[in-house]
C-alpha cells in the first residue's frame, strides 16, 4: 500500500489561544478508495523537511486546499505564513527526490507559485458548481466541479514547465500536469463530492502510480 503524505490547512481557535494543523476526514476516504495509506504532514520549520522525508519513506504527496497564500494578500483573515514556508520547502525536497506531487486548490495555487506561475482575483467561484472542459485528450476529467476559491490561474499564468488540461468558460486553468514530472494540480476539491468521481480518482491514481 503506497503512503501518500497529505499537507494540512492551519486553523485559527480563538478560544484556545491555538493554531491547529487540520485536515478533512474525507482525504482518508478518498485514499482509502484508490487503497493508499494516508499520511497527514505536520506544518514543520522548513529545516526538517529533508529529514521528514526521510523518515515517513513516502510514495508522493498531495498538496490539499485552505488557508490563502500570503503572497496573495497580506490583509487575508487566514494567511497562515508558516504552511506557506513548509509547503515549499516541501516542493523543493518532494521534486528533487522525483517523488509524485498533485495539487488540490490552493495545493494547485503553490505549485503554480513554486513554478513562478501567476494568480489573480476571481468572482462567483465560492461554494458553486461550474462546467470546465478537457483539453487533453489522454485525460478524461468531470463536466462539471465544485468551486471554493478566489483566486485563479488566468490563461497566461501557468508556471514554464505546466501544461493545461482543463479550462472554465472564461479559460481560467482548472487543472494542469508538468511536462516531464509526475506533477498535477486541480482547482476542485475531489474529497468533498457526495459520491466520490471515479474520473478525479483516475487522474489522481495516474499521477501517484505514474
């Protein structure tokens, strides 16, 4: 069983005086469909990375949704700076050891960054469903996704090395892959589907198993 290393959003409890490292029990679902072993990754200094790695022995890593790039906006209620600062080291270590990298939201935002891609500001894609289209054709992906984000890929955004493989009506990215690594982002959140799409499976499994 392959053990995939799922990064985790920072919450913000008030009450406690407390930043949580969180993450939705339906990952664990949706890898246990594709029989992987879920692996939640603690927001750790980035000098730990490298020995993490070691350690956990992973078979790839998925880069999950929440919290908002401080990048982005310095003003944002849950900018989370040190999720920024593991996330990319995390990259770095993740590419350079050739392991399987995939994307969901804002995991799909940082790798666009890491890869000195682009965002901008987007409306009415917050808790919506939308149609996207496919444009490769040895990818099959969902008619239609649900939507949980402000921000986007523009057309001309994508980072050097990424190629797109679905677009929005307006040709906004929604789901890309590297040219020449087991690398892959997606803007929709494959975990909070009802019933889950074997189509996100499919391409999340093509990307893992390589």
């Amino acid at each position: 069983m392959k053990r995939i290393g799922l990064t985790q959003r920072v919450d913000f409890i008030t009450n406690y005086g407390e930043k949580r490292d969180a993450l939705d029990q339906k990952w664990y679902l949706l890898l246990n469909e594709m029989n992987m072993m879920p692996v939640p990754l603690p927001n750790l200094s980035p000098s730990l990375v490298p020995a993490m790695l070691e350690e956990l022995r992973l078979d790839g890593v998925i880069f999950t949704g929440g919290n908002s790039l401080c990048h982005l906006d310095e003003m944002a209620y849950d900018r989370a700076p040190e999720r920024d600062a593991f996330e990319l080291a995390l990259l770095a270590h993740a590419e350079d050891l050739s392991l399987p990298i995939f994307g969901v939201c804002r995991g799909m935002q940082i790798i666009n960054h890491y890869f000195r891609g682009k965002l901008v500001r987007i409306k009415g894609h917050v808790a919506k469903r939308h149609e996207i289209t496919s444009v490769n054709p040895s990818i099959e992906l969902p008619k239609v996704v649900n939507s949980y984000h402000s921000w986007t890929i523009p057309s001309d955004g994508l980072g050097n090395p990424l190629e797109v493989v679905g677009k929005d009506s307006d040709g906004n990215i929604e789901a890309y892959i590297h040219r020449d690594k087991k690398i892959a982002g997606i803007t929709w959140h494959p975990e909070r589907e009802s019933e889950l799409n074997k189509l996100d499976l499919n391409f999340i499994k093509g990307i893992i198993n390589g």
